[in-house]
C-alpha cells in the first residue's frame, strides 16, 4: 500500500474520520514530496517545532495542511510497518 491508497482507505481504518478523494490525496502526496525536497521534513517520527517553523517561514499555511501531511505520512510508515509485521 502507498501514501495515496492509505490516504484514501483512512477513514475506515481510523473511527470518526473523513474519506479523502483521489484528488486530495495526491494533493497531499505532492505536499510531502514538496516537504521532503526543500528538506523541511526527513522522516522524522513526530512533528517538532523545528518543522512547523521551517514551514512557516517557507509557506503560507493558514490551513495547516502541512503539518496535517506530515501526520498523516507519520501514521501511515506506522500502518504500514504494523501491516509488514501481521503479514
């Protein structure tokens, strides 16, 4: 499973969330992608101030769709590494 597929099949996997489109996902692929090439975020487990800061000093995130992106990849690296370990 990829980012995108992860995004999509979220809300089933996680009570109380919302489903994201196809489209707002690879949204959110190109945000991390985006984060991951001005080396704002390397895979960092959890979201530091460092981070948030990179962001908004690189962004105008009114949104927080950043930071939400970088959860949200952190949540799937840990779905998909409790998936690889049932398999």
């Amino acid at each position: 499973m990829d980012f995108i597929e992860y995004l999509q099949l979220r809300h089933r996997i996680k009570n109380g969330e919302r489903q994201i489109k196809e489209s707002s996902a690879k949204q959110y692929q190109n945000r991390l992608t985006n984060l991951q090439r001005l080396n704002i975020y390397n895979g960092e487990k959890q979201i530091s101030e460092e981070i948030r800061e990179k962001i908004q000093n690189h962004y105008k995130d009114t949104t927080n769709h950043y930071p939400r992106t970088i959860q949200y990849y952190i949540e799937f690296l840990q779905y998909d590494s409790t998936d690889k370990l049932s398999d």
